[in-house]
C-alpha cells in the first residue's frame, strides 16, 4: 500500500531524481570546484611565466615534465584505485594540487615550480575546456560509473561534462576579475600573485572535502571467504568493491588495444595546441588574463546548456556516431581558429570547437565506462589514457619550437589533421559497438 502523501508525491514528481542520487551530487559539485581550480590557474601561470621571461620553448618543456608526471600518477591510481578504493583519491590528489599552488604562491625559482606543477598538474594552460580535473580521473570515472546502471550513465556523464563546463565558467569569472590584475606589468613577483594563488589552493582544498562524505561501498568477500557466491561484476552496487587483482580481463584488453589505437593519435593533436591556447591568444593577439577570462566565460556559458545534448543525440543517432562527428567538427574548426584575423572572430570559432568537444568527451567516457567491465573500469580509464598522455606530454615541445621557429598557426593546423584521423579511426573500431538505444530502459 502506498504510504506516501499527497504532497510528497507531488514534491517528487517537480524534483527529478540526480542519476547517482546524493553521492553523485557531492562528486558532480566537487568536478565543478576542480574544473575551476584548473580552469583558473589555467589562464593565470602560462601568461605569469611569459611576462617573468619564459620562452614557448621552455613552457613546452614545463607542459611536458606536468604531463609525464600526471601520465604516471594517472596509471598508479588507476591500478590502486581497484584495489584499494575510488574515493581515497578524490581526497588526496586534490590537497596536493593546493600544495602545488602554494608553493606558486612562495617562490619564483625555476626547480621548485617545476617540483610543485608536476606533482599538482599545475600550469597547462588548457584553455576553457577544464575537462580534465587531474591524474585522479581514472578514479573519479569510475566511481561515478558505479552509481548508476548502463540506462542512465549517458546521462550522468553529461552531467559531468556540464559540471565542467560550470567549473571552467567559475575559474574563467576569476581569471577576468582583479586576481589577474598584476599581468598588466612586466617581470611581476610571486608576492603580486598570492591572492590568485591562494584562491586556486583554496578551490583545490574544497573540492577534497567534498569528497569525504561520499559513501563507499564495502569491499565484497572473496570468493571461500564466507560467502561463496561472487559479486556480479556488472552490478552497479558493486562497482566500485575494489575486490579483483590489478589484471585486465581479455575482453578488456581488446578494448584498451582499440582505445590506444585511437588515443595515441588524439594524443599528439591535443598535446599540439591543448596547452598553449591561453598562452597562443596572448602572443597571437595581446589578449591579457582578463580579456581571455570573458571570452573563456562567454564559452562555458553557452556549453553548459549544450552539454545536456549528449545523451538526447546518442540516444537518437548512436554515441560513437554522435563522437565521430563531434570530433570533426573539432578538427575541421582548428585550422580555421589559427587563421582568424581577430581575437573577437577567434573567440567566435573557439567556442563553436567547445561546443563540439564537450559533447564528444562526455560521451566517449560514457561509452569506455559502459564497455568496460564495472570492476575493472578505473583501470580501463587509466592504461587507455597511457598514449593519450605519453604523446600528449610530448608534443608541446615540438609545439614550443614551432611558435618560436616557425609560426603561430602551424601546431593548430597539424592538430586538426590528426584529429581527422582520430575520427575516422574510432569510426573504424567501434561503430559495430553503437547503440542508438543507448538512452532508454533496457
């Protein structure tokens, strides 16, 4: 018999359920202060170094050291995070990162600030994407994946997508107040960026504390200890019991074999252009910190909204066709960005390409997650990221003597050409996969 009131009944049908229910909330929130730490500091240190005298040489080298050392904390974490547990890490990388911006904070010496942005992933100038929250994704992932079933998890992930995007809106609203303000002299002190520091190691802290109430579900018993019958693996109540040994099963080696294959190549595009867009608009058209937090700001506004058209387009055409062409889209858009003869027309373009790369990355981690068995996702997440960031920590270098040798535009325009081929490639191994039902009730 239904024991509930009227009012109550009413109460649930105005407030639709969070896919993932309160944990979901509390790590959606969390990726919302962490995107903005990343996307704050993400404007600030590249255009900071600049104006302390570094070379798009010696800030290539710097991208490189964070993302080789972001690529090895990545895979440790994805192989610990199914052992041991998600959630430790959601904890404990963020206080890092916070460290990492203290020491900014402190000291201007080369050594140190190499030491502090490779182990917080501090100083990628990664634009107004902010996807990316730092090395404990492959964690964050899955146990995001966990908390719900296959039906719902489009649509978890483009939340996840849209709470980035509102986390770089609030990391590019600092970079366009007075925060920014000592970029408007030359060789300025680590003492005139304290508050922009701080507020980074503060965003940084919160995001960890939000993450100690998430509930983790209790290891399950092994098979002879106690209860003989085994967790199902696919369960979403079982996702994240971190209950197996740091092996991949053979189906979900020939899924990370696929992903490397496409991963290695978006790896290099993205490690040609991805880190240098903020430090690319301040050389290319005299934008400073503040002027790139509006624009940053006007494209996180619009995509917000638009990543919520993630689940409805895979649901209607399939996730990996709806990837394909978002991932064109973005390639096609590159080489046009470099060209533009404005920084108005540019922010014009820029934001078209973010528009199509939050759709496509939030349904390219739903489909990994999905594909993947739920007690090994976090390491799926982890080694199909390996070329990804191997090339990706590379390629900056090349982009760095490029800018200096050679022109401002060549990286872009070879970044959109791998990018076609990243397209067409995950068009090749994976459209036998797609589910255009993938939205609905099974």
């Amino acid at each position: 018999m239904d024991v509930t009131t009227p009012g109550q009944r009413r109460a649930s049908r105005r407030r639709p359920e969070l896919p993932g229910g309160r944990d979901a909330g509390l790590l959606l929130s969390a990726r919302v202060l962490m995107s903005g730490q990343r996307a704050f500091i993400g404007v600030v240190v590249p255009i900071y170094l600049a104006r302390r005298g570094y070379s798009a040489t010696e800030l290539g080298i710097l991208f490189s050291v964070v993302a080789l050392a972001a690529a090895a904390m990545s895979t440790f974490i994805g192989i610990a995070a199914d052992r041991v547990g998600r959630k430790p890490f959601l904890i404990y990388v963020p206080l890092l990162t916070a460290a990492s911006c203290v020491v900014f904070a402190l000291t201007a010496q080369t050594v140190p600030l190499f030491i502090a942005a490779a182990v917080g992933s501090v100083g990628r100038g990664s634009g107004a994407g902010a996807a990316q929250v730092g090395p404990y994704q492959p964690a964050e992932q899955a146990l995001m994946a966990g908390l719900v079933d296959d039906s719902r998890r489009p649509a978890l992930f483009g939340l996840i997508a849209s709470a980035s995007a509102a986390g770089g809106l609030l990391g590019s609203l600092l970079a366009a107040t007075p925060l920014s303000s000592p970029l408007a002299g030359t060789h300025p002190s680590p003492g005139a960026y304290w508050p922009a520091f701080m507020a980074a190691a503060l965003l940084a802290t919160l995001a960890a504390a939000l993450a100690v109430p998430v509930r983790q579900p209790p290891r399950a018993p092994r098979p002879g200890a106690g209860d003989k019958r085994p967790a199902d693996p696919h369960s979403a109540q079982t996702a994240d019991q971190p209950d197996r040994p740091p092996r991949l099963s053979p189906a979900s080696w020939r899924l990370v074999r696929r992903l490397w294959a496409t991963n290695t190549v978006n790896g290099v595009a993205v490690g040609l252009f991805g880190p240098f867009v903020t430090y690319w608009l301040y050389r290319r058209y005299g934008a400073s910190a503040a002027e790139i937090g509006v624009l940053y700001t006007i494209g996180n506004v619009i995509t917000i909204a638009s990543s919520q058209l993630a689940s409805p387009l895979a649901t209607r055409i399939g996730t990996v066709r709806t990837v394909v062409i978002a991932r064109t889209l973005q390639a096609l858009l590159l080489p046009v960005l470099a060209l533009m003869p404005s920084f108005a027309l540019a922010g014009v373009v820029y934001t078209m390409r973010l528009v199509a790369q939050r759709l496509g990355v939030a349904l390219r981690q739903s489909f990994v997650m999905s594909a993947a068995p739920a007690a090994e996702r976090a390491r799926v997440g982890a080694f199909a990221q390996l070329p990804t960031q191997g090339a990706a920590a590379l390629a900056p270098m090349l982009t760095g003597y490029l800018f200096t040798e050679v022109s401002l535009a060549l990286p872009f325009e070879l970044a959109g050409a791998l990018q076609l081929i990243n397209a067409a490639l995950f068009q090749h191994f994976f459209a036998t996969d797609d589910r255009p039902s993938a939205g609905e009730q099974p």
